[in-house]
C-alpha cells in the first residue's frame, strides 16, 4: 500500500478567454503550448526508452518506457493518444512528465501509423483495432514486476482505455485504475459534431490524416495508390472510402458502431474506471456522457468546462487535468 498523500485538488473554473471551449480545445495541441511542454518535459523526454512492443499476430507498436526519476509510487502508467496524435502530443507528454514527477513509471504507447511507426505494420490504422492494441498495453503489463498498472487515454486514446478496461480478461491485463480524458462514446455522433461544428476542427484533422496516409503511400506505394481518396475533402466521405477499400466493414455505419462505447457496452465493466470529461466539449457531446449504464466500477466526473482534452488553468497554460489525474491514481493506491 501506498500511503502518500493525494495531491490536494480545487475544481476546474477558468477564468476569462480560457472559459471558451475552443480557446481550451485548441490551445491544448497548439504551437505556444508545445514549446513550454517539452521545453519543461526535456529532462523526462532525453530518459525515454524507445520499445518496439509486440501485440501479437505479427503487429509491432512503437512506444516509449520511462523509469521515474524517484520511483517512489512503484507504479506504472500506460497512456494513450489520441487519433492523429502520438506519444509526443502535448497533452500527453505534459501528463506523463507531471507523473514521473510525481514519481510514476510511465509507458507512451503510440497506434499503429501514429508517430514514427508508419514503417512497422503494413496494414492501415482504423480504430476497431481493439485486440493489438490491448495486447499491447498487456504485454507492456507482463514485463513490469515493480508494482500495480495504470491505463490512461485522451480522446480516441481514452475510447480504447474503455474498451481495454472493458474487455481486459480477454488478454489477462490486471489493471489497478483506467482514466479515460473525454473520451470517444458514439463515433457516429463525434463525426456529426465535426461536420457541423466549426470548420476548423475537421480541418485540423483532415490535415493531420493526408499527412500520415501520405507517408504511408511512399513506404507501400503497391498496396496504397490513394488518389482517388487524396480528392476526398470531408471526413465523412473519406473515412467511407477507407472503410470500403481497406476494412472488412460492409459500410461507413456498422464501422462506426464497431468502435462505439455506447449503450450497455460499459454495463458489465469489472475493472475500476473513471471518465474525466466536459460538458462544453465541442467534439463529444456531452448527453452521450449522460447515457453511459450505471456500473458499480465506473465512475463519470463531468466538468462544467475544459473543452476538449483541455484543462488548462491560466496563460501559462498550467494542467488540471494532469493534477487531477495524479490525484486519481494516487487515490487508488491509498485504497489498494
């Protein structure tokens, strides 16, 4: 048992410009914040431990193994990005610095074609890949003998927490606590709220996804010859023609609903679980929250801001989210 006091923690209430969603939201992953994050996090980053994990049935992730400074937690973290980030997005270089900190190991776990690891796997990301990525995080559990296991998500990333936290019997993963930041509930409903949100949502992501399709093309130019998608503009129409062309989805929908956490999915959760997410989140509507079954191991925080994966306290773009992770895990060890 760990019986280090929890950090002490006040609720999240921004002030001026930062109580505006899309102030939070965008900030988070912009320019001005990269920069402060891994400025501070050099000392964490230059310690990183670079692993090529293996998930089982021939697919390799890229992910990096950090030992805490001052391991006194003897505990390790497992986080996941979300869709188009990776392991040095800031949101969660920013969180795993301030828990190695705060003396957690922790472990950043790319997806497959996230990252530098376009060149690992032949075959294309989509987001029903459950099974490698919780084969993944288990296998990454398996070689830590030091103590309990965390698993931490943001977005996409905290969708697949779920799942993982879900369905962790399947890969005999033990783990002490998921945190799941605004996570993905109903894909269908977070693609309408691109669509029909402010356009540079979409476009931030459109970008990011041609970026990575084209490295993909240059390093398998006879399996992928993507022009036609290249000519595709919305997220709608281009996610459809992948899911045509390289899933074995027979349409946009059934793809969709397969990546979903919705309905009772959650009902027979058996792993501890807390949702930290926001009720002004431009991209997860928040009423998705409000429909999740009651489940003696989830619990769901909702925040009256914080946009999405935001957080962020004053302009030196401090992180509650990062405090308020730290607290939660710190709180599961006291009671284990």
């Amino acid at each position: 048992m760990n019986t280090e006091t929890p950090p002490i923690l006040s609720p999240f209430r921004p002030g001026g410009l930062l109580a505006n969603p899309h102030v939070q939201s965008l900030m988070t992953s912009g320019p001005w914040r990269k920069s402060r994050v891994q400025r501070r996090a050099a000392e964490y980053l230059a310690r990183g431990r670079e692993t090529v994990v293996d998930a089982g049935e021939g697919v390799r992730l890229l992910g990096f193994h950090h030992r805490a400074s001052d391991p006194r937690r003897n505990a390790l973290v497992i986080m996941l990005h979300g869709w188009e980030g990776s392991v040095d997005s800031s949101y969660l270089v920013s969180s795993a610095s301030h828990l190695d900190a705060a003396g957690f190991d922790t472990f950043r776990l790319n997806f497959r074609d996230h990252g530098q690891s376009h060149h690992l796997n032949e075959d294309l990301f989509h987001s029903c890949r459950l099974r490698e990525v919780r084969d993944g995080v288990a296998a990454v559990a398996r070689d830590y003998t030091e103590g309990p296991v965390f698993l931490t998500g943001f977005s996409l990333g905290g969708n697949f927490a779920l799942r993982i936290a879900r369905t962790a019997a399947e890969s005999a993963l033990d783990l002490a606590r998921t945190v799941a930041v605004c996570p993905v509930i109903r894909p269908a409903r977070v693609l309408d709220a691109l669509e029909d949100g402010p356009f540079f949502y979409q476009q931030y992501f459109v970008r990011k996804w041609r970026r990575s399709l084209k490295i993909k093309q240059a390093l398998y130019p006879e399996r992928y010859r993507l022009d036609d998608w290249f000519r595709l503009r919305g997220l709608r129409d281009q996610t459809d023609y992948l899911v045509e062309h390289f899933t074995e989805f027979p349409n946009l929908n059934a793809y969709l609903e397969g990546y979903s956490v919705a309905g009772d999915f959650l009902a027979g959760l058996e792993s501890p679980t807390t949702i930290i997410a926001a009720a002004d989140d431009p991209i997860i509507p928040v009423s998705d929250f409000h429909a999740l079954p009651a489940s003696p191991a989830l619990e769901v925080e909702l925040t009256p801001a914080g946009g999405h994966c935001g957080y962020l306290e004053n302009w030196q773009l401090a992180s509650w989210i990062d405090r308020r992770i730290e607290n939660e895990l710190c709180r599961t060890l006291i009671r284990n």
